[in-house]
C-alpha cells in the first residue's frame, strides 16, 4: 500500500490500471477509521481491481469551528487499518493541495438539502460536494463507497454525481454499530465514559418507534422519540424527521414503504446522527 500526498502521483500510479481498464474502488474518508470506514474499503476490495481510500478533513463542510478543529486525526492508525484491509493507494493530501485557491462553486441538490442536516449545517452540504466532485475529478472511480449512517448526504452525492454526469456508480453500505446499537462515527472517541453510556438511547428509541409506526399516527410519533431523547439526562435533539427515503421530503402519513427517521442529536459538544428504514 501506497500513502500520496498530491493528485499528480495518485493520478500517475493509477494511469498502468485505467490503461488496462481495470476498475477502481474508491471510498472518500476524512480518516479516524473505524469498522464502518473499513466496511467500505472491504466492500470495494472484493468489487474492484484497485482500491483507493482518501482521508482528508475537508473544511469547506465544516460550518463550526471547534467542530473542525477537534475532529479526529489518526493518519498513522488508520493508514495500518487500511493496509491490513487491503487497501492499495492511500490519499491524504494536505488542505493546500486541495484547494490551492478558494472553491467558489456552489451546487444545486434540488430539494434534497431544504431539511434536516441542511437546516441545521448551513454551507455543509456545498462543501461536500466541492470535495467529493475534487476527488472523483482525481481518482475517477468506477465506484464509490458511501456510508448510509450519512443518509441524507449519500442521496445528495447521488443527485450530484448524476447531474454532474460522473460515470460513477453510487454504492450505499448499510450502518455500522457497537453491540450496544450506537451507530459508529469518528466522533464517537470523543464521547466521555458517561456520554458514551447514554448514547445508546438514540439507536434503541429508533428501533422501538420502528414497532410503534404501524398504528402511530407521525407526528405522535415523531414527539414521542422526542419525549424519549429528552428524558435521558445530556442528551439534546436537533430534529427528528420521517422523510421519503428517496425524496427526503417530510412524509405526513405512514403510507409507503419507503420512509427514513433521521435523527440528530447533541451529547455535550459531540454531534450524532443516526436513521433507521420503516
Ligand atoms: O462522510 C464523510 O466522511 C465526508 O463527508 C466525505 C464524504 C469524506 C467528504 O469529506
């Protein structure tokens, strides 16, 4: 496995590969690896003939500072995850390699970015699509690996890459979670021992409003996972929404099959979200 550092050697050590028209597995990351990082790489590993994983904090997506600035950064670890994964090209370019000048491209999602994580991360959303359009102009993968536990941010990367026409195919992995449900997130390292006890509340209170949707009308519904987060001391809810899954529009009643909960909320500083399929 190699680690680049600039587009011009990743771009290079994949020519022999497209020259032979090998495919290319690519799973964009901003590092602090964990199962469900390493889920994807599996994923592409068995798909493709190279596989390239970028680990990049990209600040354009970040709206909070101390967000930024905090995020965990373990190059070294994760580049042994990656390596005992079967990882064949590292890419952790620096923030000056990626934006030598400032990105003032803004991007169109349609709807798919009016709730949600899009409400409450204002900017979050352009900024991924600034770095993930950057990346695919690079490795231009045959296929790229998102995670679901980032729903409505894998439906706006599909809206981008086919408006944008990327021959990319859009791969959905499904979540990841510890044992005791809490879905797993790089930022989960940053919970204290007593966060880190509750958190499993959000996980479970989805689980339970899957059993209760079939005779709860939404908006019973929807306060009672909010009674429910609430009630657990140090928790705090930014939303809570039943959305169409492909549309992510707010669905008014349970009459499809294709509805999301989508949650977000607050342990302290840490910032979760998680979502669960009726
Ligand atoms: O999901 C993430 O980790 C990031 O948003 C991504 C897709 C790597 C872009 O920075």
């Amino acid at each position: 496995m190699t680690v680049f550092e600039t587009k011009d050697a990743l771009v290079k050590a994949l020519q022999p590969y497209r020259a032979k028209h090998q495919s290319t597995g690519f799973v964009p990351t901003m590092g602090a690896l964990h199962a469900g990082h390493l889920s994807l790489a599996a994923r592409a590993r068995k798909e493709n003939d190279v596989v390239v994983v970028s680990i990049f904090v990209n600040p354009t997506q970040f709206n909070d500072r101390n967000d930024l600035a905090n995020y965990p950064r373990t190059l070294q670890a994760d580049a042994e995850k990656l390596q005992a994964g079967g990882c064949d090209f590292v890419f952790a370019p620096s923030v000056e390699e990626m934006y030598p000048e400032k990105d003032t491209r803004t991007f169109d999602f349609g709807l798919l970015d009016k709730g949600m994580e899009g409400t409450f991360r204002a900017g979050h959303f352009n900024g991924v699509a600034q770095i993930v359009s950057k990346l695919f102009d690079v490795v231009q993968p045959d296929r790229a690996y998102f995670g679901e536990k980032d729903f409505q941010q894998l439906a706006i990367i599909r809206y981008m890459a086919q408006n944008l026409r990327y021959p990319v195919e859009i791969v959905s992995c499904p979540i990841v979670r510890e044992a005791d449900g809490l879905a797993m997130s790089s930022r989960n390292v940053r919970l204290t021992p007593a966060q880190r006890r509750i958190v499993p509340v959000i996980a479970q209170t989805l689980l339970a409003s899957r059993g209760k949707i079939a005779h709860t009308p939404l908006n019973e519904l929807k306060k009672w996972v909010s009674d429910t987060i609430h009630q657990t001391e140090g928790l705090k809810m930014e939303y809570f929404e039943i959305v169409d899954r492909n549309t992510l529009q707010t669905a008014d009643t349970f009459r499809s099959n294709a509805l999301q909960g989508c949650i977000a909320v607050h342990a302290g500083n840490v910032r979760l979200i998680d979502n669960i399929s009726y």
